[in-house]
C-alpha cells in the first residue's frame, strides 16, 4: 500500500463564517477574521478547511440560497479579502473547501428572477416548471425537507416550480445541460483561485429527471417522532424512486470530476448524500463510483438524539463493508446543522456533564482513526456544548422561532466562537450585538485560553493530530480490520503494509489505547 491522497485521510476543519470571527466589528463573523485565526487552525494540526457559503445571497438560509455564485456576501468581505485567505492558507500548507449549493439557488438569483417572468425567456428550462394537474393541484405529492409542499404556485408563469427546501430555494434543472456547463464555469472560478475542493450541499436533492414526475410511495418504517415536527411528514415517504437521488445526477457528477481531474494537485470533490432509511451507504457506493466524486460525507454518525456504543459500532461496521481500503467515505459526529456532540452524546451514552470533556475527546479520536477523511466542526475541539437559552427574540433559524420552546432550531450549535474570556463578546466582536448572542458558558472554553491551556480538550487533540501524523497505519493506508467490542468498547485494527496499530475505544472509562501488533 502507498501513500494517500491528502484528501483520502484528511482532517478537515468546518467554518461557519458567521459564527467564527468578526473583523469589522458589525456582530457577524466574516473572511478576514477567518484569516486572522489561520494560525490557530494550523497549530491545531488540521489538514484543511471547509467554510460554509459566504457567497452573495439574501440569507434566507444563511448562505445556502446563492444569489450570485461567483460574488461575496458584502457583510463576509470581497474577493480580494478572499485571495489573502486562502494565500495565507497556503503559506501554512492548510488546505481550503468551499461549501458549494448545486441543487438549488436563491429566488432572487437572476437566473430563477428571469426565469420566472415568461415560458420564452433564454432561462425558462433552468428550473422545474410544471402544469398544475386538472383539479389544479400540485404536480406531485412531494414534500420539502422544511415542511409543506415541495412545489410553489408562480402567478407569473402559471406553473408551479419545485423547490426541495424553502420556496425560496428554487431547485435548478440539471435535465438541461446548460445548467450543467453554468456550474462547470463556477467550479473553474474557484479552482482557478486555488481552492484545493469543494463540499456539495445537498447533493442527492438535485433533480435531473424530466417530466413526467412520479409520486413518492409511502414509508412503510415511519414512525412519528418527537420535534423537529416540520420534518416528520417528510419522511413519511420514500423519495429514492422519484424526488431524490435520481440517476440524471449523476452527468453532473462525472462533469464536475472531470473539471476537476483538469487541475493539478488532487483537488477534492465531496458530496453531501443521503437516502431512504437504511440506503445511504448504497448511495455513497453509487455517488463515488469511478469517474464521480471523491468521497460522500456520511450522515451515519450525526443522528440527531445521539448514539450508542453498539449503535456507532455498527454504523463503523457498515461502512468498512463497502469502503474498506478506499478514502471514499468522510465522517462527522457534527456540523451545523445538528446539536453539537457534546449534548447529544452525553445523553445517548447515559453520561454526566462531569464526563463531557472526556467523552469529547475519546469520540473525535475514534471518528478521527476511522478510514476516510475527518470533519471536525468549529467548537468541538474546545468541547462546546449546545447553546439552549437563546431569548426567542434573538433566534434566527426559522424552525426555532416557529417552534420555541419545545423546539430550538438550529442556532443552539451557531453561537459565535469564543476566543478570550477577557475581551468583550468573548474577542469575536467589538459590536454591541451579535448576529446570534455570545453564550457566558463558552467563555471558559475559549479558543486562545484553550490553545495555551496543557490540560485542554484542544491540547489533547493537537497532540493526538501530531502523533498520528506519525503512524503509517493511519497515514499510507485506509485498511480497518477486526472490528469488535462489547456494550461499553469499539475496537479494531488499521493497516498498512509496515504497521498493525491496534485502536481500543472504551466508553466505561472514557479512554483511547493505540497498540502496536
């Protein structure tokens, strides 16, 4: 076995811009404040970097609904300031990921603005216009992932247009190929600024198919859960036959992987997948075969109520059956779409908050020994947990403030980083208020304190990035074997040809041992 990839093994560091450090003082994080903390993410001892969407968009849902895919959101900063990121980036061998949204765009992108004024106009085809049926009604018994009907009546055109999220989302038409060669040209826009890959939001909710669309079929699994309530009805259905995962999508795929391939240095494709109930890994398989993309990031560990023992080794024993000795796969146990780990696994594992620290670290050691890329989100390494006493006039997520109190959205795992306890808001902003307030609890867990701190979650894990950097079987291979354990233990072996380290994960004692065999 020889030597990987930098992305077949990578620790990959996601920023959500907002949220990360503002250098204006206006209360929201932005570009230059991410390259102010370069130093900090280097020193760490992470591979790359992901920022979540900082292009121009009317943030409905902050940054996923793209008004201009090749412009900046004024309030992050400009394309200048985005050269001097990634430059410094660079200099410190960081490699950087942009958060990329094809399946759909902003309504107020001009595309959609054109596309919805007439059936003639050069953009009519960009997007899914269809005829009401006889009665008048929708299409198709879709649903959004937000709630309600996933189509929308446009009194300009006299159709309804598809939009898997919010109607403000429009999904874009990749059945017409010029859609396709529009984000052939956005992704050589950013390659050609040396961004080294890209995640792809979303992926799997592109739609290819041409009419005539077909109803999703019932699920025969669902089971009604507690909130988020909006999402229920969603799943109440099966999507993979009709609404999502479409084969069409996969021209897009093989398109983007051949832009790709056309630059130097491994640029990095990954895609956010997933399917109906237990149909994710068959999806990834699918998403990654030769000639698509890279890798898929994997939803396995992000469940939203946490997981058990038993339940994270069968998500690793899943994987390995069809990812073994590949970089196809990455894994997250958060991002910022989810409660933070550090809430949601306390609970599944039946721990204390005394044990939170302890947990933190054994579980970013275990997703981090795991074949496959890594992804850490912000705050993990300080062991933040979730923020639940944000006043309910200063959310934000629309499902929060809909919700509240029974249900707080996702803005309990946005709060802004905490640099220094001393400075005001915690040294992310001078402003006298913050997108989303700073929570008082962070500031203990501040990232520079932490950094300077021996004894801190960030100390451990730097030191365990150092050191694996150093073990062949976790660097110049992707071979896990043995996989094993009781209630309280994951175990398991990785591989190369020059070393056997044998990985123990004990959840009893919240230790890692790594052994030589």
């Amino acid at each position: 076995m020889s030597s990987l990839k930098w992305w077949e093994n990578a620790v990959i560091y996601q920023i959500y811009p907002r949220s990360f450090q503002d250098s204006n003082d206006d209360g929201i994080g932005d570009l230059k404040g991410i390259t102010t903390r370069l130093n900090y993410l280097s020193e760490l001892g992470i591979d790359a970097i992901w920022i979540s969407p900082f292009f121009k968009s009317p943030q409905k849902d902050f940054g996923y609904d793209v008004s201009d895919y090749y412009e900046i959101s004024p309030e992050y900063g400009t394309l200048r300031d985005f050269d001097l990121l990634i430059s410094k980036a660079h200099e410190l061998k960081l490699r950087v990921m942009l958060d990329i949204v094809p399946a759909h765009c902003s309504s107020e992108h001009p595309w959609f603005v054109e596309s919805r004024s007439s059936t003639t106009n050069s953009k009519a085809d960009w997007f899914h216009w269809v005829q009401p049926q006889n009665d008048g009604s929708a299409p198709t018994n879709w649903l959004s992932f937000f709630g309600g009907q996933a189509w929308t009546w446009e009194p300009r055109r006299q159709q309804y247009y598809l939009h898997n999220f919010l109607p403000d989302q429009p999904n874009l038409n990749y059945a017409n190929p010029e859609v396709i060669e529009e984000f052939n040209q956005i992704a050589k826009f950013w390659f050609d600024k040396g961004v080294d890959g890209f995640r792809l939001d979303a992926v799997h909710t592109i739609n290819a198919d041409s009419f005539p669309y077909k109803n999703n079929p019932a699920n025969p699994t669902f089971k009604l859960g507690p909130l988020p309530q909006d999402q229920q009805p969603f799943f109440r259905q099966l999507h993979d036959t009709a609404q999502l995962n479409q084969p069409g999508i996969q021209e897009f795929c093989e398109s983007y992987r051949r832009i790709a391939d056309s630059y130097d240095n491994d640029r990095f494709l990954m895609g956010e997948v997933d399917g109906d109930n237990d149909n994710a890994m068959s999806v990834s398989e699918t998403f990654t075969e030769a000639g698509r993309l890279h890798a898929t990031y994997n939803f396995d560990l992000l469940e939203w109520d946490g997981l058990s023992v038993n339940e994270i080794k069968e998500a690793i024993l899943k994987a390995s059956k069809v990812f073994n000795n590949t970089g196809r796969l990455s894994f997250a146990f958060s991002n910022h779409d989810v409660p933070r780990v550090a809430t949601r696994q306390l609970k599944a594992l039946h721990l204390s908050s005394k044990d939170s620290d302890k947990m933190q670290i054994l579980l970013m050691k275990l997703q981090i020994s795991l074949i496959g890329s890594s992804c850490i989100y912000q705050g993990e390494e300080l062991g933040l947990e979730d923020v639940k006493d944000i006043p309910r006039e200063k959310m934000q997520d629309p499902w929060g403030i809909e919700f509240a109190p029974t249900f707080l959205g996702r803005d309990t795992c946005r709060t802004p980083m905490v640099w220094n306890k001393l400075l005001p808001n915690g040294g992310f902003s001078k402003a006298n208020t913050t997108w989303l307030p700073i929570s008082d609890k962070h500031l203990d867990r501040a990232a520079i304190d932490s950094a300077l701190n021996p004894n801190s979650i960030y100390s451990e894990l730097s030191k365990f990035l150092k050191w694996r950097k150093k073990q062949s079987a976790m660097m110049n291979a992707n071979c896990i074997l043995n996989i094993d354990g009781d209630d309280t233990q994951i175990s398991f072996d990785r591989q190369s040809d020059d070393q056997t380290l044998h990985c123990n994960f004990n959840f009893k004692t919240l230790t890692a041992s790594f052994k030589e065999i």
